[in-house]
C-alpha cells in the first residue's frame, strides 16, 4: 500500500492587494519623479510669460502710495527685478550699480525696478538699503513665493521682464557696471 | 490662627514662584531658549542644516530674531507662525500636517507594517514541516511502474502458493 498526502493549496498575496501594492508604488514613484524634475528645471527661462505675482513692499519703498505691487499692473513697463539678501555679499557689490542705473530711469514711466528680499530679517534688510543708499521699490519676498516661482539658484539674481510680461534676461549673479544694466535695459525700450 | 499662618504661607510661596517667573522672563534670553526653537526650523539657504547649528550668515540672523522674538514674549508656536508666514512651510523641520504632506506621515509606517506582516507570512511557511509532495509528473509515471512492479511480484507469489 502506498500513501499519498493531497498537494496543499499555494497561499500567496491576494489579487487585491497586489494591485493595490502596484498601484502606490507607482504612484509614489510618480510623485517622486515630478518632484525631482521640478528641482531640477533650473530658473524661469527668457521667453516665458511671468505669471502674475504680488510683492509686498517695506514701509518707506511703496509703490505710488501702495504697500504692495502686482507684476500684472505694470504692464507696459519694463520690469528689472532683483533678488538680493543683507546677508548676501557679492549683492553689496552691485547695489550701487543698481541704484545709479535706477536713478536714470526714476523720472520717467518706461522702467521700474523692483528689489525682492530673499530669506531675509526686516532689520538687517532695512540696514543694507540704508547703507547703500538704495531708494527703488522694495520689499521682503514673503514664504518665499517669488524666488520660487523664478526658481532662483540663489542671490543676486536679476530678471528683466518686458512690457508684455514676457522675460528676456536673466542676470545670475552681481552686475559688474552701470552700463551693464542699461544696455540690457535698451534692448526693449523704443 | 493657625488658619491665618497657613494662608499667609500659601501666598508667600506663590508670590516667590510669580517673582521668579518675572525675573526669568525679564533676564536675558540664554542661547538654549534659542536655539530649542532654531532645532525645529530650517533656512532654505543652507538646505538640510538645522538652524541651531548653521554656521552662516542668514541663519544667525535668523537666530537673533527668535532671540528678540522670545524677549518680546512671544511663544514658541507664535514665532514659528511668524518664520512660516514669512519664510514658507518649508522652514519646518516638521512638514505641517495638510494636504500631499501627510504622506510623509502615513507612507513609512503603512510600509514597514507591511514588510513586517510579508516577512512573518514568509518565516511562518519557511518554518512549516513540510508535507509529502503529492510530485512531479514524473514522480507518479515512477510510482505508477513501482505498483505494477509490486503487483506483479505478489501475483506471483501467490501463484507459487
């Protein structure tokens, strides 16, 4: 005689489950992709259209009797926007220069400059404009909304957006003169 | 009148505990009340490091400003309010509970509850005595021949009886 145990059934994961193990797993790794190309794309390029922002601006440095600015009401304007930071050195190297290339176009209404305080304190950043004289439009770049919408790599950085909104430069790093400024500056002005 | 005394003690002691309330609020602000704020918040400049310890320049910066925020009164809730409304969530070592953030909070332990429930399901079978194999095709084409053998051996030992 001779015995034989019946094969015991293979228990493994269920259907359900697998898929739904499959299923976040490549929704996460989804997620983790989008993340990382987002990181990775670098500052807003010259060609883009700007998307509308609000700059709230330090008592002192309003805008036309405003504390805040959108980039929308300034269409028709050319827009110098400058991130800069107390802390940050080569930014002391260019205030200066930003400030005498301001003080050309101050009277009329074809530029205006816009100075973005970068992960800053209101005491330090009131300091340095101090300090350097400066007098254009200014104010903090609150929860950082502005830098990163830019996808700024760091300070100074400045972007110059033309009368449609549209970007045409971007200045990574300090200007090294007045000159420099203005001739970027004359490149979209009649 | 031993009442009065009582009551009399009860109220010198509190008015001690106020007073050395007051004097440490109005004495300075020690860098350990500074910096046990700093250690939950990040600069975005100098990603990774905790304030506490970073060495540059934004970070000490922000440093005196928790030190003057702690001497004007404000709670350690209120002055992280402040960095994130300014600075953005991202300061927080801690991602605030909303929206695609809780993933942080939910994934890990979902994962590891399952890797330890697979890994159990795993041992267990690895562990389980295993029973005879009802075999491979060729298991039973062996044991087929095998019973033909044994039943012809007895046919014939039968036939010598």
């Amino acid at each position: 005689m001779t015995e034989t145990t019946a094969p015991t059934p293979k228990r493994g994961v269920p259907l359900w489950a697998q898929i739904v193990i499959w299923v976040v797993l490549i929704a996460l790794l989804v997620l983790v992709g989008i993340m990382l190309g987002k990181r990775q794309q670098g500052t807003v390029q010259p060609g883009d259209q700007i998307p509308d922002l609000t700059l709230t601006l330090f008592s002192g440095y309003e805008y036309e009797g405003k504390s805040e600015v959108k980039i929308s009401d300034l269409r028709g304007k050319l827009v110098v926007l400058n991130f800069w930071a107390s802390w940050c050195k080569p930014c002391e190297q260019e205030a200066a220069e930003l400030e005498e290339a301001w003080k050309a176009y101050e009277g009329g209404d074809q530029v205006v400059f816009l100075g973005a305080d970068y992960v800053d304190t209101e005491p330090e950043a009131r300091a340095y404009l101090k300090k350097f004289g400066i007098t254009f439009f200014n104010g903090p770049d609150m929860g950082t909304k502005i830098s990163q919408t830019f996808r700024i790599s760091g300070v100074p950085e400045t972007y110059f957006i033309d009368q449609d909104g549209v970007l045409y430069y971007v200045k990574i790093g300090p200007f090294v003169s007045v000159d420099e400024i203005q001739s970027i500056i004359a490149q979209k002005l009649p | 009148m031993k009442k009065v005394y009582s009551i009399l003690t009860l109220a010198l002691i509190l008015a001690a505990l106020f007073t050395q309330v007051g004097l440490a609020q109005d004495g300075e602000v020690t860098d350990n009340q500074v910096n046990a704020i700093a250690k939950q918040l990040y600069c975005p400049v100098c990603e990774n490091t905790p304030l506490d310890v970073c060495p540059t320049e934004a970070c000490r910066q922000w440093r005196e400003l928790i030190r003057q925020q702690i001497s004007e009164g404000m709670t350690e809730q209120e002055i992280k309010d402040y960095f994130v409304a300014n600075y953005g969530a991202r300061v927080l070592s801690e991602p605030p509970r909303t929206g695609l953030n809780w993933l942080v909070y939910i994934l890990p332990p979902v994962f590891i509850l399952a890797g330890a429930f697979f890994l159990f399901r795993s041992f267990r079978e690895w562990t389980r005595p295993r029973a005879v194999s009802a075999g491979t095709g060729q298991d039973e084409e062996a044991q087929s021949v095998k019973d033909d053998y044994i039943a012809r051996l007895e046919e014939e030992l039968k036939n010598r009886k």
